[in-house]
C-alpha cells in the first residue's frame, strides 16, 4: 500500500518521501510543480502533476493507486505575500485541504496527516507554546493553516485517523538536491546573501528578546521528516493526537543564526538592523511534551547541525 504525500516536489514534502524511500515504504507524489521540483523526486515512483484543487484530478489519482495514506504537505507558505494574494492562500491551503479530505472519505482512505504550521499561534504571552493555547494567528498565511487544520480535526471526529503537525521553523537539508531554494526562508536567504558578499538584514531589533532580534525553535528538517513518517505509520495502528507541535523546545534568535553562517563561511560582513516586517511575532517556541510522549522522542538536531548540512553541500 502506498503513501500519497502532496507537495512532494517541495522542500518539506521531498525530505518526507525521502525518509519514506529510505524506509522502503512505497510512496507516491502529488504536485503541481509551480514551486516543487522535479529534481527532488526520486526515480521509480509515480508522480502526478495535478492541482490538489481540482475534484476530478485528484479523484482520479486516488481511483489509480491502492492507498495507505495521505501526508498533505502542499500549500502556499510565505507570509509576507499572504497579505498580498490572501485569496490564493484561502483556495490553496483550505478549499484544497478540504478537496483531499472529501476525496479521501469517498475513497475509503483512513490515513491523513497534514503539514500545519506554528503560524497559527500568532502573538501569544506565553514564551513556550503548547497545543492547548488559544491560536491567535496575525497573517492570512496562519489563518488559512488554522482553518484547515480545523477542517481535518473534523474529519477525525467522523472517522477518519488524522494528526495535524505544527511544525515550527524549518531548516537545513539531506542532499544538495532536496535544499531549501525559497526566497522566504531565513537560512538560504542570510547563506546566499553571504555567499555574495551581501550584507544580510535583520527586521526588527527592538523585539522583547535577549538580544533584541525575533527568536524562533529551528527544526532540522531530517527530523520533522522523520516525525511525518513515524506518525503515519502509527495512525492505522493507534489513536494519536489531533494535533502536536514538532520542534526542539530550544529558541534561537536571528541575530545567533546570522552569526554560525557568517562564521561557518568564514566571513567578515555584517548584517544591516531593518525595520519590522508585517506579520512578524517577536518569540515562538515549541512546547514538545505532547510529541515526546507520542513518540518517545523528540527532535535533537540543533543550530550546528542544520548550519554545517548547508555549509557542506555548497
């Protein structure tokens, strides 16, 4: 039986069918390649161009393979342009997470977990943030995260086994082949930047934080991939969680990140302090308590380890 994971072509989605191939569990991807690419996708698996959107397509695809499972990695991601095309995130991150759920009921598919986001917490007072708090999110990025992911806890309470991951910010790589090329992303940004003599920009420096700058739980994104693969295989056997965080329970501000690059190339450029971006929360740190009790463990890769899978690879 195979794994249907959308998105696969993305920078998330490719790491999660890789860790699945690594696994020797069949995979399939679903992606309509605007941002995904082909490179990233393995030989010897089906892959369907198609929009997740579309009702008929994707019926198609579910009718073509015998299917375990859906990982629904696809979606637009950026928060800063969310605020500009908030109805392309409305249709893409909700009206297609609720084209796939519907797909999946008809089809008899039992399986679905959903890539969600800690976007959808927004400003909380608490410096920790558990699955428990009242979400709050400040961009239609996070809101439209927040509505699907409410969208597949319904379906849970209908009947089908589902755990939304609110995974915290991603980063690093496996291969050069599956690495992170978004524009939006903190690390690829500040590593190109520096790669051409660049001086990279902090927004905000007069955040409510040790040194100043926003402070974010970076996951390695070997392990948020690990975690995807573990909990899908334990969703046909047990009841998990609706939803759990997936970080490391560590924060680490922007102004530390831009330090281990800058050393890490051995460079000499300082970045320049810029104005505060819309949508932008001064901390957000995973409370990982529900995911070690799920699994028995929790992310372990830190800031050297994400920086040095970049570093190597170039």
């Amino acid at each position: 039986m195979t794994w249907l994971i959308t998105g696969g072509a993305g920078y998330i989605g490719s790491h999660v069918v890789n860790s699945f191939v690594q696994a020797e569990i069949p995979v399939a991807v679903l992606d309509d390649f605007s941002s995904g690419l082909q490179s990233r996708c393995p030989g010897g698996i089906k892959i369907f161009d198609s929009d997740i959107c579309d009702p008929r397509e994707v019926q198609l695809i579910f009718d073509s393979i015998e299917l375990s499972g859906v990982i629904h990695c696809a979606a637009k991601k950026s928060v800063e342009e969310s605020f500009s095309i908030p109805a392309v995130y409305e249709k893409i991150n909700v009206s297609g997470t609720a084209n796939l759920l519907e797909t999946s009921k008809k089809s008899g598919i039992k399986n679905f977990v959903y890539s969600s986001s800690a976007a959808v917490y927004g400003n909380q007072e608490q410096k920790i943030v558990s699955e428990e708090v009242v979400c709050k999110p400040v961009s239609p990025y996070g809101q439209t995260k927040l509505a699907a992911e409410n969208l597949v806890t319904k379906a849970g309470q209908q009947g089908l086994n589902v755990c939304s991951l609110r995974y915290f910010n991603v980063a690093g790589a496996a291969n050069k082949s599956l690495s992170d090329t978004s524009i939006d992303n903190l690390f690829p940004i500040v590593l190109h930047q520096l790669l051409e003599g660049k001086q990279p920009h902090i927004f905000g420096s007069d955040y409510d934080t040790p040194d100043g700058t926003c402070i974010r739980d970076f996951v390695h994104i070997d392990d948020l991939a690990k975690v995807h693969k573990e909990i899908a295989l334990q969703l046909a056997n047990r009841k998990v969680p609706s939803v759990i965080n997936v970080g490391t329970g560590r924060g680490i501000s922007v102004k530390e990140v831009i330090e281990a690059i800058t050393k890490a190339l051995n460079s000499r450029i300082v970045p320049i302090l810029d104005e505060r971006r819309p949508g932008d929360i001064g901390q957000l740190v995973a409370d990982v308590h529900l995911l070690e009790r799920t699994l028995g463990h929790v992310p372990t890769k830190g800031l050297h380890e994400i920086v040095s899978s970049l570093v190597d690879i170039i």
